[in-house]
C-alpha cells in the first residue's frame, strides 16, 4: 500500500523543485516563458489550491502529429503540466517496482529496443534454438487511451493508495478529459497518462502471469505478444484474453492486427519484421525513413536513425542510405 501523505507532497519546496524538473528542454516555450515571468505568484497560486483542495484542471489545447499513424495530441496548461509531473514523480517508483518485469512501455530502463531483444530471447527458447515451431499470438488493444475507463482506473487505484487526498488528486486529472464518452478515456500527451495506463494494464499482465501461467509473454503499451510451441494453446488462450480485457477493463482487441503467426513467418512487432536469426524493418518504417534521410537532414536525425537501424540486419539499407 501507498502510505505517502499528501501534505508531504504538496509544499512549495517539492512544487518548485518539480518546476525545475520540468523546466528542463521547454525554456523556449512561449507558454513556459509566460508561466515563468510570473513564477512566484503562479507556484504560490498553485500550492494553495492544492493543500486547500480548491485546485481545478484546466482545459486541453488538441493537435494532430504522425508518428508514424495520425494521432490527436491533448496538450495541457502550464500549470497542469506542472501537476502532472507532481503527481507523476510521488507515484512512479512505488508503481515501477510492483509492474511485472515484462512490460516495457514508459518505464525507466526499459523502452523498445529492450523489449526487442527480449523477444528474441524468447523466440530463442520457445522454438528450442530454432528446432521447433515456435507460434506467436500477436495483439493490438483498439483505440487504448480512449477506452480506458475512469471508474475501473480509480477503483484499481483505490486498491494501492490510502490517503483520499492523494486520491483526491489524481481524480482530478483522470476526470478532466473524455474522449467522447463520459467518464472514459485518458488524453495523449499527459505525463500521468503513460503511468496510469501501465497501472490499468498490470491488472491484465498479472491475469496472464498468474492465472493463465503464461511463461513468454511480452507487453508495450497496448501491443503484446506471446510465443508458444502450440498453437492450440494459443488459441485457448486468446479467447480467454479477449474475455478478461472486455469484462474487467472494458477493453476490445484490434480484430485486423490479431492474429496467431509461426516465428518464421515474420512477425510485426515493434516497427520490425522478427524472423529467426534476423529482423528487418517494417516496409513502412523503411518508407518513413528513407523519405526523411532524401532532403539533406540534421545531424541529431542521422544519428537518430543510424542508431535506430544497428538494432536489426540493415546493412543493405545503411549503404543505400549513406551511413556505412
């Protein structure tokens, strides 16, 4: 259980130093400049609505971005943000050390590329060092931030967190944003939102190592794979996932990105293409990248892409782009 009060939170030393973290990278902004012209009387502002409980998110500003799928951001104000990573810094190590070692998504030390080689490592045992079948269940959560649900997400919430303050506080950002549907959703672009939706997902990861027993498994965010040498297994499986995320977390599977696959047969996890002893890059991702690299690019984006292609068998692709 979480015991951390929240009026050990909520002073202004631990408000100004969660301004100082989140300062960094954003100096330029114009909405951070205008925050920080008037910071005494904005932080001093901020910390009483807190501890007298009197605090109100604001509203969202939406934009579109492409990475690479059309996607609608939902940018908060200044001070929310500032809430945001408040809330985000309290809660993270707590809900870190108790999220199975698996789960890949948001989490320090972890991210894609580690959860590539993991899946290598399992594919690796699963086909028995290649020598047998190795099948893959392969899922994709539809429309997952906009279908978390509000009353699931507090009640799991509720489980971890004793003090109703804290609760109080983070109900306040839940609650500030439906994605159509009252009292469903979580926007993208919230610091909290990447925390919170490992928190709803460790529900379903726990379901799947403890109740299903299943050995090779591997979540990020709303993708995850499991790996079996029999596919009827997987296919008893799939029907009982499907199950749980409808009944426990309101949540649906992606009916055209799930699917059951052999290893050899390349697997879409990722941005990669997995096969036994090498991956390539999606043909997608390929485009994307060799459209970018076309008009003389930056140098933070040379390396961003040479580092990006050393994780798979890319080396006819490096030359034809120049970066060999």
């Amino acid at each position: 259980m979480f015991n951390k009060k929240y009026t050990d939170s909520i002073t202004i030393g631990n408000i100004l130093a969660t301004w100082e973290q989140f300062l960094r990278g954003k100096k330029q902004r114009k909405d951070v400049m205008l925050f920080q012209s008037n910071l005494t009387e904005n932080i001093s502002e901020l910390f009483l609505e807190l501890r007298n409980q009197t605090y109100m998110h604001g509203s969202y500003v939406a934009f579109n971005v492409s990475d690479p799928k059309p996607r609608i951001i939902h940018k908060a104000l200044v001070r929310d943000r500032v809430v945001h990573h408040l809330i985000y810094k309290t809660l993270y190590f707590y809900f870190d050390e108790r999220f199975i070692h698996d789960s890949y998504s948001c989490r320090k030390e972890k991210g894609t590329h580690r959860a590539l080689d993991r899946f290598n490592t399992f594919a690796r045992k699963s086909s028995q060092n290649y020598t047998r079948t190795c099948y893959v269940l392969k899922c994709d959560i539809r429309k997952f931030f906009a279908n978390i649900d509000h009353g699931v997400l507090i009640q799991i919430l509720q489980r971890h967190i004793a003090d109703k303050d804290m609760l109080w506080l983070i109900e306040q950002v839940i609650q500030s944003f439906c994605s159509g549907v009252e009292g469903v959703g979580l926007p993208l672009g919230n610091l909290t939102s990447q925390l919170l939706v490992n928190v709803y997902m460790h529900e379903f990861d726990m379901y799947v190592k403890q109740e299903l027993k299943v050995k090779y498994y591997i979540r990020y965010a709303d993708d995850f794979v499991i790996l079996s040498d029999s596919k009827t297994r997987l296919e008893n499986l799939l029907v009982k996932i499907d199950l749980f995320l409808n009944q426990k977390l309101h949540l649906s599977l992606h009916k055209d990105k799930t699917y059951i696959k052999t290893y050899a047969s390349g697997i879409d996890f990722l941005g990669w293409i997995h096969f036994p002893r090498y991956r390539q890059l999606r043909t997608s991702t390929k485009r994307r990248v060799m459209k970018n690299m076309r008009y003389y690019p930056k140098p933070e984006t040379i390396n961003s892409y040479r580092g990006i292609l050393n994780h798979g068998n890319t080396h006819n692709l490096k030359k034809e782009m120049g970066l060999v």
